[in-house]
C-alpha cells in the first residue's frame, strides 16, 4: 500500500538514501499546525521497508497529538533509520542523515529515540542546525528519559486520584513491564511514594541493576506480569501491550506507562473501560521527554522544563474529566483535546504575519 493510500493524514514523508553510507531513513511530517514538527530518530532493524514505514507513520501522528496536549508550539514529526544501530551506525551515516534533516529548513527537528543517543544528535548536530536531545556539553539537556519518568509519575497520580480517590501510589502495588533507563527512574520515584513494586524485562542485567539498588523490588518473567496481581500496570517497553490477550487477563485497576503506542489496536480503549480500569493515554503521560528536548529549542532550563512537565498531572486530570463529560473513554477524550489545540490555534496561521 502507497502512502496516498493509507489515508494517515500526514503533510509529508521523506525517504532518505545514501548508499555510500547505507543510510536508509524515513522522516515523517503529521502536523506543523501548531509550530515546526518535533520527534526523535528510531534507529532499528526493521525487517522491511514497509514495517519501517508504518511505524514512523504511527509515531510521528502521536508526536503530534502529545505536543498539542502537552501545550507545546510544536507539531508532530519522526524519523526511523532502518538498520542495526549495533552494526550500522557510523559518523558518515549519521551525518548523512543530518544533511537530510537540515534539507527540511526548520519543518521537522530531530531528538534521539530507540538506537540512538545524545552522543549521536551530537554527531547529526554537526550537519544540521535543527537537533535537540543534545549532550549537555553541546548545551543540551542529556539524558531525557528522567523527566519522561518524571511525567509518567505524574500522570499516574492523575490515575490513582480516579482510580481511589488520593493522587498518591502509597500501600498501591505497581508492575513496571521493562525497566531500562524510563522504567528504572520510574521505578525510584514509586518507591519514594510508598508504593511496592514488581518488575519484568527481557533483559536480566536490567531487572538485577533495579534489584542491586532495591532488594525490596519484586521480579517476575515477562510473559506473568501483566496477569500478576498489583493495583497499576505500567507499560514501559516497546508499542502495543495492551491487546486483547493482555486485557483479558490484567488484573490491575489502573493502566499508565512509558510506552508509545500501548493500544494494538483502536477498540482496546473501549475494552479497558468496559472492564472498569482507568487508562491514562500514553502519549499525554509520556510527555516529559519531548518537554525536555523541546526546552532546548529555546536554551535548555532544568526548572522551566520541569515545571512544565509538572503540569502533565493536571493534563492527565483534566482528560479524565473530558472523558467522564463526553462519556467516552480517556484516549478518546486524549486525542479530542490534542485535535481542538490543532484546530483553534491552526487555524490562526490563516492571518499573515510578516516573519511568522
């Protein structure tokens, strides 16, 4: 299926080659209604073209929709490097691929994702003047899955306040499915809140660095956390972990994680709420990554970025309000607030200002 004919919506879609390098990249525009598009480059082994292609597709449309609602001037772009970051990433790949960034003149900023890091938006940096998700030493802000995990906390309190009546996760047990570098600092703040929590990750040397600093930290197989017992399921690995095998057998009251694209599918929504558990939309909770990079575009302030990613718990309350108004479920209510931000500030562009 063409990219006409998929009907997404989007403004525009690159596709990036040099075969010198073995750069192959795909850079998708959704919406610049709000401001230039921002969102990271994913830099993953797809096992086709046309699997790179729907999922830069898919994350460039939510980039867009946790801008708007995260009340950022920003509209909604990614970029997925088709490759093995472990083999394939080299100074000329990358600098390649910064040449095609700056070849967009503004329309689309990039900021590290899956398979790529501070260190390499340094190296695209040197090509292009429209990189955020810099090091610190470049006048970055670093690392930005603290205030991912930061928001995500947010936006969980949001949830428990629904869920019980407190927004607090104290004497709550939380399941945190993956628990790199977002997981992990999720982890520290549930259990600063009181909270027990139990873990799960492919990765045994991430759940033993959990375990190492909090031996109080429970860990089960990947495959039995969801259907483990615990008030909160916290989603923080990779896209679609909420199915409909997954919701059938959840046990937990309230679902808010890290993850992109937690729904497998659109009806999955309607399944969580027809079940009584609240959902907290991911593209809203984890939002605080995106603040911190977009915090830069500007000249990176830690307490401004975390004052606004702060203001994710009452995004998260204010949706939840919505969707209890309009009767709808939270991911409804998520994608109507982000698409009214579009629509009434959007629309402002129609009146021509000199420069603007």
């Amino acid at each position: 299926m063409s990219v006409f004919d998929r009907g997404t919506g989007h403004e525009q879609v690159t596709f990036c080659h040099d075969p010198e390098s073995g750069l192959r990249a795909i850079i998708a525009i959704f919406s610049t209604a709000l401001g230039p598009a921002l969102g990271g480059t994913r830099f993953y082994p797809y096992a086709s073209e046309d699997d790179a292609l729907a999922d830069v597709l898919n994350l460039s449309r939510a980039m867009a929709y946790k801008a708007a609602c995260a009340g950022l001037d920003l509209g909604g772009g990614k970029a997925v490097i088709i490759g093995d970051p472990a083999t394939d990433k080299t100074e000329a790949l990358l600098r390649a691929y910064g040449r095609f960034v700056q070849s967009l003149n503004g329309r689309y900023y990039t900021a590290c994702d899956v398979g790529t890091y501070v260190e390499d938006m340094d190296v695209v940096a040197r090509e292009s003047a429209f990189v955020t998700g810099r090091s610190p030493a470049h006048g970055g802000a670093g690392d930005s899955s603290i205030l991912t995990a930061y928001g995500v906390f947010q936006g969980m309190r949001a949830a428990a306040e629904v869920a019980w009546g407190n927004p607090t996760l104290r004497g709550r047990r939380v399941g945190v499915a993956g628990v790199g570098k977002v997981g992990h600092h999720l982890v520290e703040h549930l259990l600063e809140d009181g909270a027990s929590v139990v873990v799960a990750d492919v990765n045994r040397d991430a759940v033993d660095r959990v375990r190492v600093l909090h031996p109080e930290v429970d860990a089960v197989d990947p495959n039995a956390l969801v259907a483990a017992t615990m008030d909160v399921y916290a989603p923080c690995a990779l896209g679609g972990a909420l199915s409909d095998e997954t919701v059938a057998v959840l046990q937990a009251k309230v679902v808010c994680g890290a993850a992109n694209n937690q729904l497998a599918h659109p009806g999955i929504e309607k399944q969580l709420e027809e079940r009584g558990v609240v959902y907290a939309p991911d593209y809203v909770v984890n939002s605080g990554g995106l603040i911190q990079v977009a915090d830069e575009i500007e000249g990176y302030s830690e307490p401004r970025a975390r004052a606004k990613a702060t203001e994710i718990f009452d995004t998260t309350r204010r949706i939840f309000a919505l969707a209890a108004d309009e009767g709808v479920p939270p991911a409804v209510a998520a994608d109507r607030l982000a698409e009214r931000r579009m629509t009434q500030i959007g629309r402002l562009r129609r009146f021509w200002l000199a420069g603007r």
